[in-house]
C-alpha cells in the first residue's frame, strides 16, 4: 500500500509547537479591515493553538 501524502493545504496552515500543541493563525484578517477595530486586528495577529475537538482531524491530514 502507498504512504499517505500530507494535505497540501494543511501543510501551509498548520506548524508544530516544541511541546507537540498544533498552531495556527486566526481568520477574519484578510480584508475589509477598515471596519475591525485595532485592538481586534492586532489580536488576530497573534498565532493560537488548535482546540481540541479539532486536533485529530489536522494531525490526519498532516500525515508524515
């Protein structure tokens, strides 16, 4: 049986942490940002780490 590939599209979003915590960045931060206060854009900034109920399914697709 072939390996399984990594998700192309996850491989871009997601990286590991030391610890082995999956981050990633916060949406809402592409455009129409005349609207969103500072504090807000600025918050959105910051990476943050995956929540729980979704870990299984990125470390799915990030299959080494």
């Amino acid at each position: 049986m072939p390996k399984m590939k990594t998700k192309a599209s996850a491989k871009k979003r997601f990286t590991f942490t030391g610890t082995g915590k999956i981050k990633r960045r916060h949406a809402y931060k592409s455009h129409i940002l005349t609207k969103k206060s500072k504090k807000r854009k600025r918050n959105l900034g910051y990476f943050t780490i995956v929540d729980n109920a979704d870990v299984k399914n990125v470390k799915e697709m990030l299959v080494k």
